[in-house]
C-alpha cells in the first residue's frame, strides 16, 4: 500500500506531466493558451500599427513560444477609439491604443495631458509619462477595469484647412475646425476664436472632402497617412498639444496571466513603445516633404509666432483647475524643469 505522502507525489508528478504536455501540445499544433486581440483605428502603414506587428505581436509569439498568439485589427475595424476603449473595459477586446485626449471620458484628470503647450519637447514629455506623472495616471485607470501598458506618441499636434495659413489666432476665426471629442481640446480652439467641431476620427476625411468642416489638427503622420492633403491644402505647424498615447489592456486579462507569460507581455509593450517613439520621430521630416510633394501648403511657426497661440492656453490652464487638479496640474507643469 502506497502511503498518503508518496500517493499525493505521484498525483503532482502526473499533474505535472499533464500540464508540461498541453503547453506542449499548444506549441505542436499552433493552438494558443492565450489570445490577444488588439485594435486600433490608425492605418496598417502608420508607424503605431508597424511597430504593434513587428515588435509587439513577434516578440511575444515568439518569446512564448505559441503560448500566446496576437491579433491585430487596424484601420478601424472593431469601431471608433471609446468603442474599442469600452470593448476593453468590458473584456470583449484584450487592448487598445487610444490617445489620452479619449481617456478624458473615462477620468477627467486624464486631461492633464491635454493641456495645450504643456511639454517643452518630447524628452520632456516621455520623462514625465515614464515617470511619476505617467504612473499617476495609470493608477486613475486601474478602478475603470483598464491597465496601461506603456505611453508613446502620436506627434505634435498642427492645424490644416482649406482657407489660409494659420500664422495667429486671428487667422482661425469662424473657422469649423474638426477637434477631438474632448472637452479641453473644444475649449481651447472656442479660445483662439475658431468654431470647434468634436468629431469621430473615422468621419473626419468625408467632412473635410464635403466641405461640412474646413480644417483639423492632427498630427504629421495621421495627416499623411490618411490622405487629408487630397482634401486640405494648408497646414500649419503650430505643435499646440502633444498627442501622447498609450496600450492599454483589460485588467482582468492581465491578471489571469501567468507570471512568466505576464512578464513576456509587459516586455513586449515596453519594447513596443520605445520603437514607436523612435519611428515617428525619425519619420516626421521626411513625411512633411511627402505632404509639400503632395502639394500641401506648409508653414512652420516660430516661437515668436506661437507666443499668442500660448497666451490663448493660459486661461485654459485655470478653467479646466477645479477638474483636474492644482497639484496633478503642478506635477506635470513641473516636469519641464
């Protein structure tokens, strides 16, 4: 008779056993443990949806070994960034890399980071977000069901329309500017004197074409990505906000992940984001001369010229105050020093 110490060896050996052979079953057959579905609403050819494929996805397919299979969805494919936001919160999609202007819907002190001319450049910016301002604002996610993953960038944010270029505030008056739906964003332009118009991404182009709006802001990349110089025909370079980003997961997924295969995902993330930052960064340049070859008007404004545009931002700062908060506005206003 076996004794009840070697009988519950033998059950922990075959259990063992079992579970070595079912990850290895899944790594035979192709079969993944885990699924990562991931959405975004930005072109296969950006910058974000490369990166997401060639170091996100590869590095934790491979890494895992098959343990964990990615699948992307760009180009809008699972509905607009709150869809896909709310999809994540709700478990229906694993994540998403929405723009923190978005976020404001979901925690009103996100919009901090919408504070028009808060970081003086980018270094400034990717210290404060991989920093105490950047973990604050992680925490603020947390309750809603939803884990942020990592920050990068859109770019700066410019000003294209139809009519002229935008040289100072006065040159955007009556102009139905397409902003974000984002509060801040909407109070900001109504301050330059330009008459907002809070709209979903994936309509922005047939606006623009319709002529039911005559300019946006976004940033280099978007703008050529998406084809807005065959419907705009000046941009200005005014870098009023700087569009951070973030990969942002469903909590209750990451938790159900085990340790060694949570620890491959936050590495890949990581990785994921140092790449994007590096790639746009080293793209902006040539694809502004792509935008002049494609017969954009393009005007860069001066420090000198972008004084008023951060005059107008000033009053925001207070307005916006009671919502956001004194310190988190400090903290974040601090980060350039």
């Amino acid at each position: 008779m076996l004794s009840k110490k070697m009988i519950l060896v033998v059950i922990f050996i075959c259990c063992s056993v079992l579970i070595s052979a079912n990850i290895s079953f899944a790594a035979n057959t192709g079969k993944a443990e885990f699924v990562i579905k991931v959405a975004n609403d930005l072109s296969a050819t950006h910058p974000e949806s490369v990166c997401l494929n060639n170091v996100f996805k590869k590095e934790i397919e491979t890494k895992s070994k098959g343990r964990i299979k990615v699948e992307l969805y760009p180009n809008g494919q699972l509905g607009g960034t709150r869809e896909m936001v709310e999809a994540v919160q709700m478990g229906n999609l694993e994540m998403t890399t929405p723009a923190t202007s978005v976020l404001a819907g979901f925690e009103k002190k996100i919009q901090v980071l919408d504070l028009p001319f808060l970081f003086k450049n980018k270094e400034t910016a990717f210290k404060a977000l991989d920093g105490e301002l950047g973990k604050k604002i992680a925490t603020m996610l947390e309750p809603q069901g939803l884990v942020v993953l990592g920050y990068f960038e859109n770019g700066y944010r410019h000003i294209s329309n139809n009519r002229k270029p935008i040289v100072t505030p006065g040159d955007l008056k009556n102009l139905k500017i397409r902003t974000m739906e984002n509060p801040m964003h909407i109070a900001y332009f109504k301050a330059l004197g330009a008459n907002p118009t809070p709209m979903n991404f994936g309509e922005v182009y047939t606006a623009l074409q319709q002529k039911t709006i005559d300019g946006q802001e976004n940033p280099v990349a978007i703008v050529y990505d998406n084809k807005f110089y065959e419907v705009q025909k000046y941009y200005s370079l005014t870098g009023h906000l700087f569009s951070v980003t973030v990969l942002l997961a469903n909590k209750d997924f990451m938790d159900r992940l085990p340790e060694d295969l949570k620890a491959i995902v936050k590495n890949a993330a990581k990785d994921f984001c140092i790449a994007d930052r590096k790639m746009v960064t080293e793209q902006e340049k040539g694809t502004i001369k792509k935008l002049v070859a494609k017969g954009m008007k393009i005007n860069e404004l001066s420090e000198q010229q972008k004084k008023p545009f951060m005059d107008a931002a000033k009053p925001i700062y207070k307005q916006f105050e009671n919502i956001i908060g004194k310190d988190l506005i400090q903290l974040a206003v601090n980060s350039n020093n």
